[in-house]
C-alpha cells in the first residue's frame, strides 16, 4: 500500500504493509492495527535507511491516522 504523508512539512510517498487489527478470542490474543513501511520516497528519492527508529514511528502512526481515521 502506498500513502501520502507530511511529516517534518516534508512531503513523503510511503509504501509498506498494512495489517488490520484482529479481534480478541478465547483461542488468541488478537493483534493492533499495524503499518509496516519499506519505502519512504521524497521527490522519489528513498530515505528509509536515512531515517531514525522515532522518526519511522511517527511516520507509521501519520499513515495509520490517515488510513484509519
């Protein structure tokens, strides 16, 4: 899946997987809602390698806001 985002006032094209959360039952503990990014493109250039562990967090719940609401 691909998104645009703003992060930083810099315009980003995020492509990753996007996995809905699955409900709790008795057999399994169900899991979050979750977006995994592999390329983040700025004027389509990839930084994913450039960016840190915090900045890939807050980018992964920008695209989750925006996927889901």
């Amino acid at each position: 899946m691909t998104t645009e985002i703003t992060y930083k006032g810099i315009f980003l094209e995020v492509t990753g997987e996007y996995t809905e959360a699955e409900e709790q039952t008795y057999d399994m503990p169900g899991s979050p809602t979750t977006f995994q990014p592999y390329d983040v493109l700025v004027e389509g250039v990839n930084i994913v390698d450039l960016l840190r562990e915090d900045d890939l967090m807050e980018i992964d719940n920008l695209v989750l806001e925006k996927i889901c609401g």
